[in-house]
C-alpha cells in the first residue's frame, strides 16, 4: 500500500473504518485498501467490497432460502454499523439454462430482483434481500455454482443487466449457497480462480469466497440433492487466501451465528488493519476517529501489531460516537535506527 508522506517527521495516514472489526487472528493478509490522495497529500482509506451470492434454485432449497431469507439481518447488519463501508450486494442462481423460467425471471448469470444491487443507500435494503433470496425451486436440476459467476462479471451481463455491481477497484466476494456439487458445463475450480484474479489483476488479497453447503466432513446427517460430495466447490474455497474458515453446513443449527461470523470475518478482511509504510516509533503513535483520539486499548481502541507492522482497530470501538463519514486518522513518526 502506497502511502504518501508529508514533509517533515511527522506522518499523516488517513483511512476510513470497517464496522464491527475483530482482534487480530493470524490469517492471511487481509484485502489492500484502495487508495486516493488529495490535495493536502494525506492517504484517504475507501473500503469497498462487492458481494455476490450464487443461491442453488432446485427442488430441494425451499428451506435453505427460506433459512438464509430470515437471517439476512444477521449477515447485513455487519455492515450497516458503519457510514464508511461502501458495499454491493447481487444475488444470482445456479440455473444456466432458464428452461423452466423462460422470459420471465432472470438466469444464467443474471441478477435477480427488482432491485439487483443492493447497498448502503438502498431503502429497505434487507426486506429488498430477504425477498431477493427466495428465488424459488424451478430452476434447472443441474445446478451450476461456478459458471453463473463468470457469466455475471463478464459482458453482456456486466454491462448491461448487472450494470452497477461490479467495481474494479472493491474487493470482491462470492458466496455458494447449495446442497450440491457444482455441475458447471465451462468452469472448473482453477479456471474460476483464474478468472477472478484476472479480474482483480492479479490481486489474490482482493478475492474472498465462501461456501454454505454440505461439506465432504459433514457430521449434520445434511441431505445432499445429488449424493455427491462437493469436491469441486471445495476445492476452490481451498485456493482463495481466505480458505481457513470459509465453509459453512447448509444445516448448521446456528445458522444465523454463523452467517453473521461470516460477514464479520468479510469485514475484518476489508478494513480493520491499517498497514503503516514505515516502522514507527512507538510513543509517537496517535489515532483519532473523527475529533476524537482512541486510547491504545486491544478492544475499545487500537493495538499496534509490529510483525504486520499494522495498527489493529478494536473490535469495541463506539462508531456511532462521531458524525457519519468521519474516517480515521493515523500519525506517527517513523522510527529512526542507527
């Protein structure tokens, strides 16, 4: 991450905070923020992620949209906590023939809803979700996970019926919800991997997947629509940086605890460690949200991690105690060595 200095010793970074954010946890390193200087050569931090659910419309998901319908609140209110996270949320289904919806819903890669992409400035935002993911059970029995999502990021979805979801510079998350393996008759798990990063240029950090599904270890007695282990699945969610904990049991009893860990861990990822250029001297660190400086505190205000050479902001931090679109704002000198 660039960062701009200011004459003098002192050092200015400015960035903008993710909601909710947790304590460090060793995983890989999270998504690189995106970047814009202005005039008074200070760094402004704009987190932006776009999220794209792949819900499996088949026979046998009445229950699971129903499941992921009602706990929506769960996954979003993450992300509402905070004015600064600019985020897009679509939702396609794995149908990539339309045979049963003909012209009057969308397929193939299309967004679904009257609404398609939903965000921080959406009206109604999760009613509009909550009804955006019962997408129903007509679709084909040959459900496709991976290929709908390249047909959604590539013309003449991206830019045409799914205009205004894609953003170059977001970090980009893709989120499986089935009880099958994937039947994609053109992608497999390495060429979606491949693409994706092509997408982000080459940018692995900026690539986040999930998987609410029946995994090969499942100890829930999960009924799988076709029988067979979602190897493929899985073996993408293995090739992204954030393959540690990204898969979710369709059947979990805690599906609503889980779903909101996974929109923490998205967060966590985004925007709650500030990477600093230079190593700092330590009693020259200040952070401030808003007008206000935050006290060196793990939980209510920030840590500093030297082997990320990081500043870690708590995950008790009050949000809500400055003006929505107040950013933070780091100083620190740089530590001279001899």
């Amino acid at each position: 991450m660039e960062l701009r200095y200011l004459l003098g010793a002192g050092l200015l970074a400015v960035v903008a905070t993710s909601c909710s954010p947790d304590t460090p946890k060793g995983y890989l390193t999270p998504v690189a923020p995106e970047e814009k200087v202005i005039q008074d050569n200070t760094q402004v931090f704009d987190p932006k992620v776009d999220i794209l659910f792949v819900v499996d419309n088949s026979g046998s998901m009445q229950t699971h949209q129903r499941n992921l319908s009602t706990n929506v609140t769960k996954f979003t209110s993450t992300f509402t906590k905070s004015s600064v996270l600019d985020y897009n949320i679509g939702i396609v289904t794995t149908d990539m023939t339309g045979s049963s919806w003909g012209a009057r819903k969308p397929c193939c890669g299309q967004l679904v809803g009257n609404t398609r992409v939903v965000n921080k400035n959406t009206p109604n935002a999760d009613s509009i979700l909550a009804s955006n993911f019962l997408v129903g059970t007509d679709g084909s029995a040959v459900e496709a996970s991976f290929d709908p999502v390249v047909t959604a990021l590539t013309p003449p979805n991206l830019t045409g019926w799914n205009n205004g979801f894609y953003r170059q510079d977001a970090s980009l998350v893709v989120i499986f919800l089935t009880d099958a393996e994937d039947q994609s008759d053109n992608a497999s798990p390495q060429s979606l991997y491949n693409f994706l990063l092509n997408l982000k240029q080459g940018n692995a950090s900026k690539i986040l997947a999930y998987g609410v599904i029946v995994p090969t270890n499942d100890t829930m007695n999960c009924d799988r629509d076709d029988m067979r282990t979602p190897l493929r699945i899985e073996s993408f969610l293995g090739m992204v940086q954030n393959n540690k904990n990204n898969v979710m049991n369709i059947c979990d009893p805690d599906y609503g605890t889980r779903l909101a860990n996974m929109a923490k861990d998205i967060v966590d990822k985004v925007g709650n460690i500030i990477y600093l250029d230079r190593a700092p001297a330590l009693d020259s660190i200040h952070v401030f949200y808003g007008n206000a400086e935050l006290p060196e505190n793990f939980e209510t205000g920030w840590s500093f991690d030297p082997k990320r050479n990081a500043i870690i902001l708590g995950s008790k931090i009050n949000w809500s105690s400055q003006p929505s679109g107040s950013r933070v704002k780091v100083s620190y000198t740089a530590a001279k060595y001899d």
